[in-house]
C-alpha cells in the first residue's frame, strides 16, 4: 500500500477500484505470509509508477478460505485454479471479465471469508485475498509491527522468479 496511507491499511479499496479477485466495488484485502513475497506481489505496479509503499505486518485469527491448491476444493465449487493464473489486468484491458473474479464469486457465494491464491512470481509462493475481516463474525486482523519500505530487487534476489516468469521489459533490471 501507498506508504503515506499505512494507517489505512484495513480500509476496503475505493468503489472504482479492482482487483485480481475484487470486482469494482467489492471489499478485498490482500495479504501474504511473508513481506518478500507481498513486495514481489506489487513489484509490476512499484517499478511502473514509483510510488513508495510499505508492507504492514499484520496478525491474522481464524478465517474460512478457499484454498485454490486444494484440487477437491477446487471442484467442489467448480473453479479451475489455473483460470485465476490468468493476468487479470490484461484481461480487463481488454473488455473481458477476468477468470479469477469466477473463482472468488464462488468462494464468496460459498460462504468463505477469502480465497488462496497461488502466487506466479514466486516458487511454492501464495497470497490471501480477504472478502471480509474486522466485523462481527468475521475474521479479525492486527496491526503487529511498524510499516516496512517496500524494496523490490532486494525481496526479488531472496526470492528468484519461477521458471519462464519475468517482468515486462520496461521493468527489467538495467
């Protein structure tokens, strides 16, 4: 997140804004085991624009999540895992509906507070997306240490990119 709104962070994203499993509108928070991998995660958007951002720690309790590398979960609610692979930005750019939006409307549907989702950038990686947190009968999270500068060739060289993974050209390394 944006390093001068740290204190937002458990605010839910504007109404205009979407996301890899968030539809204009709908609320998501999207969190990650460890920082590295929640640099990694933004890394196209922090080489692009600039922005400075930070990672907040946070403490998760208990949440019902639909865990996308769970086949039999999967197939339960009719959700192939390798759709939500999909570059959702791509997708939105040109007029489509992202396929991991599907996914997270039937997570949502299914009564989860969040779905794993595994990571692309990053071997044996994932990441949560939260639908819901903080309110009565939902999962609930904390703040559990300061807000940590984002640096991403830093978190990158800890963590080298999978096999046939790369960034754009205009973003790669000079």
């Amino acid at each position: 997140m944006a390093a001068d709104r740290a204190e937002d962070v458990f605010e839910p994203p504007g109404p205009g804004s979407a996301g890899r499993y968030h539809r204009p509108g709908q609320p998501a928070l999207y969190i990650t085991l460890e920082a590295d991998w929640a640099v990694i995660a933004i890394g196209r958007y922090l080489l692009a624009d600039g922005i400075e951002r930070a990672v907040v720690p946070l403490e998760l309790d208990l949440a019902k999540v639909l865990d996308q590398r769970d086949p039999a979960a999967c197939a339960a609610l009719a959700i192939d895992p390798q759709a939500s692979q999909v570059c959702w930005n791509d997708e939105l750019a040109a007029g489509r509906e992202p396929p991991a939006w599907l996914a997270s409307d039937a997570a949502r549907a299914a009564g989860a507070d969040g779905i794993i989702d595994v990571s692309r950038g990053i071997t044996g990686g994932w990441h949560v997306c939260l639908f819901r947190w903080n309110a009565v009968g939902a999962p609930q999270l904390r703040v559990e240490g300061d807000p940590q500068p984002c640096h991403y060739w830093a978190a990158r060289d800890r963590w080298p990119a999978p096999a046939g993974w790369s960034l754009p050209s205009h973003l790669a390394r000079r």
